[in-house]
C-alpha cells in the first residue's frame, strides 16, 4: 500500500497503515507516523475507527490531510505501541 505524506510543523512524517490486527478488526486500525532514518528515526502510532469504507485501503485512502493530522496530534510514541513492537 502506498504512504502517505504530512508535513507538521515543518518535518515531513511519512504514513502508513500498520498491518497489526486488533481484536476490533475492521472497526479499529493503527496509523505509523514516521521521520527520519537510523537512530535519528522517530516513529510514533495512533488508531482511529473508520466512518465509512471498512476496507483498511480504502478508509486510509478517505482520510483528509486534515484528518491526518488531528490523528497525528493524538498519536502517541512507539515505545507505547504493540504496532511499533514497543521499540524506542
């Protein structure tokens, strides 16, 4: 699946759907933020519930660049994340 851009406060995050599986399913998927590269790569992951399109594409494609970054602002830092694999 292709990723998605977002720049926020002047650095460009990359976006893309985890691919970790809840046990909400189709009524809760996980977003990975992420920047830079190395140890300088920071990664943060937040989840949200679809309003229309249940298909995991579909409904990330739907999302708004203004959506996009309200997710952001709610995400939280990798280390809290079984989709990050709780990595710093």
């Amino acid at each position: 699946m292709p990723a998605r851009s977002l720049q926020v406060d002047g650095h460009k995050w990359d976006i893309h759907p985890s691919g970790y599986i809840t046990q909400y399913t189709q009524d809760e998927y996980a977003l990975i933020f992420s920047r830079g590269a190395g140890k300088e790569r920071e990664v943060r992951v937040t989840r949200y519930s679809p309003q229309g399109t249940r298909s995991r594409e579909q409904a990330f494609a739907e999302l708004s660049d203004a959506q996009l970054k309200e997710l952001f602002e709610q995400s939280q830092p990798s280390f809290t994340s079984p989709e990050a694999g709780y990595e710093r």
